[in-house]
C-alpha cells in the first residue's frame, strides 16, 4: 500500500489504537496529570532552547568597543581615550575591535557571534535607572510598564497553570545580583535567584515552617503572601536545582572574573538539565558607568570588556564540549551607549545608541547589521542617532530562538517590530493554537470512540501523533501529504489506560497539539 | 487584567519617585482614611504592644523589651518627641577620622579603617534606644549615597555620615547644599572633575533625578546648565574648596530661571520647584509608612515641607504621631531591611556585645546591604526587592546559627546568646503556652494563627506535657533556641 492510500484509507476507516501494544505498559497514574501547555511545550523541538541575557550595568561605551577606525570625528573627539587604529583588532575595513576584545572577535571569526550597531529607541533616556526599566519590560521611553519582557513570554508556557502556583520547574534563573524587572510578570517574579547552586540548595531551610492558613487582604497579609511564596518557591526548586548543579559539568576553565564564574554556573545548570529556558547574568554595579578615567587601549573599561568577552568565549567552548551548545544562545545589552565627546575627566558621559552582541553556536554570526556610527549626525545633546529599535532584537529572540507565534510576540511587544535575522530558526517553529487548524477531539473526554477533525488551510505535509505528557510519542496515526480542507478521523480508544493523552498535529512547520482524556 | 490595561493604571511612576520595580513589585496604594491629625488612642486603635511596637520598629531597628514596656507609661505624642530629641554626637571612631589623606593610600590601613567605620556606625544603631536618629542617619545614607569602592578614604566616610547626624532632622536645602560641597560626594559623582569649558554632568544629573526632582521633572538642558552651575569645587586634603578659576560664571538658564548662577543658586531654584517638596515627602512616606505612597498624605506632606521652610524635625513629629501613621492596616506591611533583621535580631535578643558589631555588618552584607556600599547611586531600593529565593533562606540559616552561638560558616561565635536571660524578661516564663504568645507577639508584626500558636508551642515542649514546662529545668535553654529558630523561620518574621 502507497502511503497516500494509507492514509486515505485511515481517514476513511478510523484508527483502531487497541493495535498499539506499548500502551499497557503506561500506569494510568502517570498520565493522569494536569495537562499544562508549559507541559507541551516542554515536547516540541525547540523547547529545550535556553536563552542567556547579560547586562551591562551603567551604560557601555560603544565606540571605544567597535572602534571606527578610519573616522577622524572619533579621534578628535576623544584625545586621551581613543583607541589608535594600529592597536585595535581587525574587523571590517573601517571598524576594529577593542584590543580586549580578542574573545568576541574569535566567535565572530567562527560565526558564533553577530553585532548590531546603533541599537536604543526613540527618544532615549539618560537615566541609567529609567533606561534600565525600558530595556527590561520593552516599551517605548514614555510607557510604564511593571512586567519584563522575558517574564511575558515565560507566562505564556504557563498561561494555562492556575494563578497563584508554581511552574512544577523553574521557568528562569538569575545568577546574582538584585532582581531584575525583565523576569517580572502579572503572575509575579518568575524565576529564582542565587548566586551559587551549592550555597543556595544547603541554605534552604530543613525546618519545616507552619505556614499559617489565608490571610486578609490588607497590605500586610499581601506581604506575607509574598514572602510565602518565596519561601515556597526557594523550599520546592532547591532540590531541581540540587539536582542539576550535581550532574552538571564544566568542561573547560573559565577566567577568575565575576561575570565568567556566572556563565560557569550557567553552563553547569544546563549541563546538569534544570528545565530553566532563560538565566539573567550581569556585570553589576553600574561597572560601565565610566565619566571618569575609563582609560583606552587599557584600564577601567578595556578590563571589563576583556571579563565579558573572555566569559562568554569560555562559555561557548564549555557549551560545545558539553554537547549542549546548539541549544544555548544569548545577547547582551545596556542602558545606553555614551557621549562621542569624552569629557575632561577622561571619560564619557550618558549616550544613546550603541551596539549589542548576540551570541551561540545557532547564531546567525559573523556578521554586522547596520553601519558604522554617524559622527557626523548627532543629536542636540551630541549623541549617536538610532539605527536599531532594541525590540526588533527582542523579537528576533522571540520568533526565531524561541518559536514564539508572531501574534504572541506582537503581544509581548506590544506592537510589532520586524525581527533581525539573527538566529538559525529551528525546525519546527512554534507551536501553534489548536484553533488554527481546528484541531478537535470529539466527544472529551471520550472512552471508546472519538472524532479527530481538523482543517488545512492548503495541501501540506502533515504528521499526527499521540502522546503522552511525558512527551513520548505513543503512535504516528498519520504521516504524509494531505489535500486541503475539513478531515475527520474516527480513531477507536480500545483497550488505552484512562489517563490524559495529547494529540499533535504537525503542518509544514507548524504545530497544534490538543489535550483528551480517556475515561471508562 | 489585561496587559493593556494594566499598561494604563500604571502612570509615571517617577513622578511619584518610584522606579517601576519598586512600585510594581509593591501592591496597590492604601485607601486610609486616617489623615495626619494626631494619633488619639481608641477603641478600634488603642496604645497596645501592637500600636508601640509599630511605632518603635518603624523608628527604629526594631524595639527592645524595655523600650515598648518603657513607651506604655507615656502618651504616644512624648514617645515621638522622645524619639526625636537631640542627643550629644557619638565620639569618632578613632583619631584617625582628622588625619589628612595619605599619598599614595596605605591601602591596607584604609580597609582597616573602613571596616571599624562599619562596626563602629553598626554599634550605633544597635545601642539606639528610643531615638530616631540612626534611622534617620541611615535614610540619608541611602539617599545621598556614597560607596567606598570609589570613595577609598575612610575619612571621607566619616566626614559625610557625621554632616548627616548633625543635620538628621535640620534642613533638608541645607544639608542638599552641604553634599554639594561634601568630599565624598565631590568624589564619589565627579563633581570634583567638573570645571568651566570641561563639564561632568554625573552629579548634576543626580542631584536632579535622585536627590530632590526626580525624573520628568527637569530637562536634558537643565542637567546642561546645574552642570556649568556647579562647577569649581576641589576636594583638597579633608576639606572642599571653591576654586574661581574653575567655575563657569557665565548666563544659564535653569528650571526657567536665567542668571549667572551657582551652587547656591541650583540649591534654591531646585527648592523652590514644586516637584522637590512631593519628591522628598514621597521617600519619607514610603521609609516610614508603606512603599506605595499615599498621594493625598504625601501632598500634605510636602505642603509641611514648605511651611517649615524644608526643616525636617516637624514633618517627622506629624507624620509619626498621626492617625495616619497608627492605622493598625500598615502594622507588619514593611519587609524588613537587611538593617532591620540583623539590628533587630541583636536587639531582640539583647546582644550588644562589641564582638557581635562585626558579625552583624557582616550579616547585612550577605543580605545584600553593606554599610558604605550601596550597590548603585539609587541606593538600595529596598522592600520586596530585599526578599528573593536565596536571601530569604539566608535570614533564616543566619538566625538559626546565631541562635546557636554559630557563624554561618559554622564557626563559634565570638558572644554569647544567652537565652535565658531573654526569656526571663517575660513574665509569663513559667507558662509555656502564654510564654510561646507573648514571645510571638514581642517577636512579629504580625498576629501568628492558631495552628502556628500549637507548632510553636510544639517546638518549645518537645513532646512533653504543657505543666511541665519550667524555664529552670534542665534542657529548658535548647528549648527555648528551638523557639525561636521557629519563630525566625516564619515568613512573619520579615515583616515589620
């Protein structure tokens, strides 16, 4: 039988699953969990992707890292801290390198890393504390928003998780540092932060704590709610991330910097599978802020570039020598750039526009988008112009590492920006609603018989599987080529366990998946 | 709420001196009808161990037995003026705080110096009996910050947190203009580098955004002209020095005024601008009342501010004594500081040993606030932010090993923690069950429940019947250490 007359025949037949004879084995206890698309989420390819943010604290000097090498606006500008052509590191015709940068620029050689020049947003604001806000919760200079940008996504894979409880795993880690606002969602902080796996897993109390019943709704019961859950979260996820810091690894040595010893951990944690897909790491204390003495081709600034550029070049390595780099990528960013002019203190002033760096194996690297500063045109205040909204980087994350529907990312955004290409888009590329290609099952919960119905917009390949919640597929019910239009599968449940099982549809490169219960 | 939504009701937080995590990550605002009119103790608010804890923990760090049995025999309005009478200025942590700077630094002996400066403010606030001022001490710290990474001289230090004792509840343009002129602030914000022809507007933009104005109150042309208004100042061995040949005399125009103006005049301009007396009520409210401010109280606030021509003393005697203040919906609504758990702890338990002033910086510093050290020129932002899945269980484990006369590291402890001595002060001490209540209410801002009541008293009596229960007998010590590990342990505990 050709595969086309299978499946038509299958459509026209049904499917008997009684014929399956893995499913037995499958305790009903198992499979009887509350279905959760964070659950799903976790099955689809690109779930297991991570994303790692680095912050830049205090506003870094983006000219004195991509040096325009051939602009003597540069030069004059700057007559104690530039950095002379001859000592920078080559990168295109008219821009080098740092000398500090030696790390970025090997990436960059190997295509593991892209630059985005001239990266702010309209209307940039100077204070490192407001600037700092936009960045995190992407909007525009004039909009108060109290939730992240990360956190908003990170709130999606657990949209359907009652408010009020926790993912069954950390969503996302911080690595040091205070809080930062771009984990922050309308379900609250969504992650963790420590500073040290070990020191946070032992920490964690071994007393039991009487939590005390409800509390009013008066400002201090609201606290105490909020430092339960804390305490809670801390209590539940030390033991994840136990786990994880136990079976994680380093593979290579990374350099004795503050910033280096973070990605370490990180790369520990992922190595060591904590299911966390977004980990926050910085260079704090507002290191850039350097109005005076940043120095040039060495001191205050050349040595934080060399931390940051060093860390993530041991980071990558240690991601390939652990297998897990093709699923790790990252950006950094901070506040703003800084002023052309250096200033008599020998250092620079708040800036605007400056370049970002992303990072990874599966990144689009190797490449510069956009030109080089205009130091010609600037604004009033002697500032760089904008070539780059920081969003369209965010959404560029958004729909091409993390798979994120492009309405969903307009959300998250809160409007829409054209992404860079900045990421190798991964095979399947997101997960969409049931809705989109009606995706039913009929009746629900059923227990001998259900309907499968769903609709192709156009023909197509298509895959339908079941599953079960801990993501193994169960059975291929379709594959192949399939006409556009209505179809309906009668499939006959047989002697399958009572227990919740998904349905995933998978279309070209797009998927839906559905939840059912078997009962008797 | 939808995201749209929830996009509209959050307006400008700055104008309201807020950053958006600050405000965010606090509630909503109160709805309190209790204005500043005073406190006149009632029925439904009555002058309690609550209602004086309150008033005691906000004004200080955390209260003493004695103080909240001493504040029970006066009227809540002596209490505040006792709180904010005048007291003699402490003696200086050594000679050392008059030696001129050394070049080069003796680097070691500068860290040394630094770190008895620490032990030796630390020890202030742990002996501060019925007195606001190392509260009040430790706001200014916080507002008009300095760090000792970049401010290497310990002097330095000292001279600034002394202007602060000295001017704690003065004039608040007075001591502004003081921290113009201020060496660790010169250093600490490059005032000092800031010369005619050569600006550096780190400190101008400060002054503005943290300081006094806030943001969206002030333009990028007016950071321009406080920067050229500002120049001249030299820090010049431990004194500052203006310098005429480095200020820029020439015409500014700043907030709308234009003139040849100075130091002197930024400071009045930015006074006379309606947002500084909202900006600095604002703070006040949310470091003494709740982090999200009251706009009505605030506004009357500021209005005081201005009829007292910026002078503190008055504003903190209203808001402290107020209706206001004593609405029982804000008992327990603060989290806790570093500074208020590791202070209070000590105090609650009546260490004052000179040996526990170095544990204690220590101790604060783990939880993210070193004397001295901010971690940026905001300051520490301070209330939900303090609170996260690795310092939470940091107070406890501190707590816990402190009640065990250990270091976090497991080290012994350099003092004692005696117990006894603590439960002794009770009079209930013989009665497990009203000793576990009274310890619980000394201890929390928070009423504990029944069932944590029952835990707790699990906890003291180990299994053995409640009439059994004798502070005298033997293991009682382990018993009440057990307490009380518990009681820290609770999420309650963080409340203040």
């Amino acid at each position: 039988m050709k595969r086309r007359q299978f499946l038509a025949q299958a459509v026209r037949t049904g499917i008997v699953l009684s014929a399956l004879p893995a499913l037995g084995r499958f305790p009903a206890q198992a499979l009887a969990y509350t279905p959760t698309l964070s659950r799903l989420r976790k099955l689809t390819e690109q779930s297991n992707r991570v994303f790692v943010l680095i912050q830049l604290q205090g506003g870094n000097d983006g000219l004195n890292t991509l040096v325009p090498v051939e602009n003597p606006l540069y030069y004059n500008a700057r007559p104690t801290i530039a950095i002379p052509k001859a000592q920078t590191l080559p990168l295109t015709d008219t821009l080098g390198w740092h000398p500090a940068l030696a790390g970025f620029k090997e990436l960059y050689d190997r295509g593991e890393l892209a630059i985005v020049q001239g990266v702010i947003y309209p209307n940039p604001d100077r204070s490192h504390f407001r600037g700092t806000d936009i960045w995190v919760t992407a909007t525009d200079a004039d909009v108060f928003l109290g939730t992240g940008w990360l956190g908003r996504y990170l709130e999606t894979l657990v949209a359907d998780l009652p408010v009020g409880e926790l993912p069954p795993e950390p969503l996302a880690v911080q690595i040091g540092g205070a809080s930062s606002l771009v984990l922050n969602s309308e379900r609250g902080l969504l992650g963790i932060s420590f500073r040290d796996p070990r020191q946070f897993y032992r920490l964690v109390s071994q007393g039991d704590i009487e939590f005390g019943g409800s509390v009013p709704d008066t400002p201090a019961g609201q606290e105490l709610l909020f430092v339960r859950s804390i305490a809670k979260a801390s209590q539940r996820y030390a033991e994840f991330v136990r786990r994880a810091a136990e079976r994680g690894t380093n593979r290579v040595t990374y350099p004795d910097t503050d910033l280096a010893q973070k990605l370490r951990i990180v790369a520990q944690l992922i190595s060591g599978g904590l299911g966390a897909k977004v980990y926050v790491v910085g260079i704090e204390r507002n290191a850039f802020d350097t109005h005076a003495y940043q120095g040039g081709v060495a001191g205050v600034h050349a040595s934080l570039l060399q931390e940051l550029s060093d860390a993530v070049r041991a980071f990558i390595d240690d991601l390939k020598a652990l297998g897990v780099a093709d699923r790790v990528a990252g950006m950094t960013f901070s506040e703003f750039g800084r002023r052309v002019q250096e200033n008599v203190t020998r250092g620079t002033d708040h800036g605007t526009a400056a370049p970002l760096f992303v990072f990874g194996t599966q990144v689009l690297g190797g490449r510069v988008h956009g030109r080089d500063p205009d130091l010609a045109n600037l604004d009033p205040r002697g500032d760089l112009l904008m070539q780059y909204d920081y969003r369209q980087v965010y959404a560029a994350a958004l729909l091409q590492w993390f798979g994120a529907p492009q309405a969903q990312v307009q959300s998250i955004l809160l409007r829409d920006f054209s992404p860079l290409p900045l990421f190798q888009v991964p095979t399947v590329v997101g997960e969409a609603p049931p809705e989109e290609f009606r995706l039913e099952v009929y009746p629900n919960p059923a227990s001998q018989v259900a309907t499968l119905s769903f609709t192709l917009p156009a023909d197509g390949y298509v895959e339908l599987s079941l599953m079960d919640l801990q993501g193994r597929r169960l059975s291929n019910l379709l594959h192949g080529e399939h006409s556009a239009g209505h179809h309906r599968i009668p499939v006959y449940l047989g002697q399958l366990s009572p227990g919740i099982y998904l349905l995933r549809l998978r279309v070209g490169r797009r998927t839906a998946t559905r939840a059912f219960e078997v009962v008797r | 709420m939808q995201r749209r939504e929830f996009l509209t009701t959050v307006v400008d937080p700055f104008r309201r001196g807020l950053t958006l995590l600050e405000q965010l990550s606090s509630g909503k605002p109160l709805q309190v009808p209790a204005g500043l009119e005073p406190y006149v103790p009632s029925a439904e608010v009555p002058w309690d161990e609550r209602s004086a804890g309150h008033l005691l923990r906000r004004a200080g760090f955390q209260a003493t037995k004695e103080e909240i049995e001493w504040a029970l025999t006066r009227t809540p309005q002596e209490v505040v003026e006792t709180l904010l009478r005048d007291l003699p200025l402490p003696e200086a942590p050594g000679v050392w705080v008059n030696e001129e700077p050394r070049y080069p630094p003796d680097l070691a002996l500068d860290a040394q110096r630094m770190a008895e400066l620490q032990r030796w403010w630390f020890r202030l606030m742990v002996e501060s009996d019925r007195s606001l001022r190392e509260k009040m001490v430790f706001f200014w710290h916080n507002h008009f910050t300095t760090d000792k990474d970049k401010v290497r001289t310990p002097q330095y230090h000292y001279i600034q947190n002394d202007t602060f004792r000295r001017m704690v509840w003065g004039n608040i343009r007075a001591l502004t203009r003081a921290m113009v002129s201020d060496p660790a602030m010169l250093i600490y914000l490059d005032n000092n580098e800031n010369m005619v022809g050569k600006p550096n507007e780190n400190f101008a933009r400060e002054l503005l955004e943290l300081f006094t104005l806030g943001v969206g109150n002030y333009t990028e042309w007016d950071v321009v002209a406080a920067t050229r208004a500002l120049t001249g100042w030299r820090v010049i061995g431990l004194r500052s020095v203006f310098v005429p040949q480095r200020f820029d005399d020439g015409v500014k125009t700043f907030l709308g005024q234009t003139g040849r103006w100075g130091t002197d005049d930024v400071i009045r301009i930015i006074f006379e601008h309606p947002a500084c007396p909202l900006f600095l009520a604002r703070k006040l409210y949310r470091f003494f009342v709740y982090a999200v401010p009251d706009e009505r109280i605030v506004g009357q606030l500021a209005q005081l501010l201005v009829q007292n021509d910026f002078e503190l003393k008055p504003v903190l005697r209203t808001l402290l004594g107020s209706a206001h203040f004593f609405d029982p919906q804000f008992y327990g609504a603060q989290i806790k500081s570093p500074l208020d758990f590791t202070v209070g702890l000590l105090r609650q338990l009546g260490i004052r040993d000179v040996e526990a002033m170095d544990y204690g910086v220590r101790a604060a510093a783990v939880l993210e606030l070193e004397l001295l050290n901010p971690p940026t020129v905001e300051g520490w932002k301070g209330h939900r932010l303090w609170m996260t899945s690795m310092t939470l269980p940091l107070r406890q484990r501190i707590a816990e090993t402190l009640l065990d006369e250990r270091t976090l590291r497991g080290e012994p402890l350099p003092f004692r923690v005696d117990v006894l001595a603590f439960a002794r002060r009770f009079s209930s001490h013989h009665q497990a069950r009203q000793f576990v209540r009274d310890v619980a209410r000394f201890l929390l801002a928070y009423p504990i429940t029944q069932e944590q009541e029952e835990w707790l008293l699990g906890e003291l009596l180990q299994g053995a019947p409640e009439y059994e229960w004798k502070l005298d007998a033997p293991n009682a010590d382990a018993r009440v250490r057990l307490l009380l590990k518990a009681i820290t342990r609770l999420p309650e505990y963080q409340l203040t």
